[in-house]
C-alpha cells in the first residue's frame, strides 16, 4: 500500500492536513463578522493594505474581504478534490490527482506571496513570517512536483502463455 505513493502525493496530503482546516476557519471567520476577520493575523497585511493604500469604502472592505474569503475556499476545495482522488489506487499511481494540487499550489501560491508583499509593505513582522512559512511550504511542494517523474508503468501479471524456465 505505502509503496505506490509518491512523494509529491504524501507531501501534499500533509499540505493539506494543514491547509484544509487552517483555511477554513480563517474564512469562515470572514463570512460571519468580514471586518472583524479581516483584521486578523492572518488578514492583517490585507487589510492594512486595503485601508492604507486603496481608499475604499466600508462596503467595499466587506466586499474584498469576502472575496478573500472565497479564493481561500477555493483552495481548499481544491485540496478536498485532491484528497478524495488520492484514495483510489488507480488514480494515484497515474498521477491524476496532481492537477488539483497543482490548482490548489498554484491560486494558495499566489495569495501567499501577495500576502508576503503587502505584510513586508505595513511593516507586519507576524503576518510575514506566517505568509513566508505557507508560502515556502507550498513551493517546496511544487519543486517536488516538478523534480519527480512519473512513476513507470508496472505489469502485474505475466501474459498467458509464457511460463517459467524449467530446468
């Protein structure tokens, strides 16, 4: 069973052990109290950013956050995808759960890195270090994506006909 993982599997269900339920509550804080959740660690570097930079209403605040909220879902259903086709064998060995993990790295990617630049921007020391930590986690899973080879083919059974040497 645990021979015909590969690596770049194992190391994005452990990303997504991580980012499912981390994610989830950050955005479900959102969607109950936006301004509030805005404002916290997480959402910090944001919301300075949205306030000091681009002037925008309190509706519009919402309106981002909200939006915030969403790609943050959306990586995470991403991630759920990925770990519902991790369970067939099937799929796994062919490496066709990668493309939801691909998605996934590639929208938390993007967000993790505006998160590091808008952190560094209001001077947020925390919300840097923790936006640098998600996002070197999920670039070193894609190194690995990348590196990997697909794993070769395997025959598991002899075709009929051919038989062993005897002696």
């Amino acid at each position: 069973m645990i021979g015909n993982w590969r690596i770049s599997t194992f190391n994005g269900a452990l990303l997504a052990a991580y980012f499912i339920p981390a994610w989830t509550i950050i955005a479900f804080k959102i969607v109950i109290s936006p301004i509030h959740g805005l404002y916290d660690r997480p959402n910090i570097s944001l919301a300075l950013f949205v306030s000091d930079h681009l002037q925008l209403s309190g509706m519009a605040t919402v309106r981002v956050a909200l939006l915030l909220a969403l790609a943050r879902m959306t990586v995470v259903a991403f991630l759920a995808m990925f770990l519902v086709f991790i369970t067939r064998a099937s799929i796994r060995k062919a490496g066709g759960c990668d493309e939801a993990l691909g998605m996934a790295l590639a929208i938390g990617s993007v967000m993790s890195f505006a998160g590091v630049v808008m952190a560094s921007q209001g001077g947020e020391t925390s919300a840097l270090r923790l936006h640098a930590a998600e996002l070197l986690m999920m670039l070193g899973t894609v190194i690995v994506m990348l590196i990997e080879r697909p794993a070769p083919p395997q025959a598991d059974a002899a075709p009929a006909g051919l038989t062993l040497q005897q002696t």
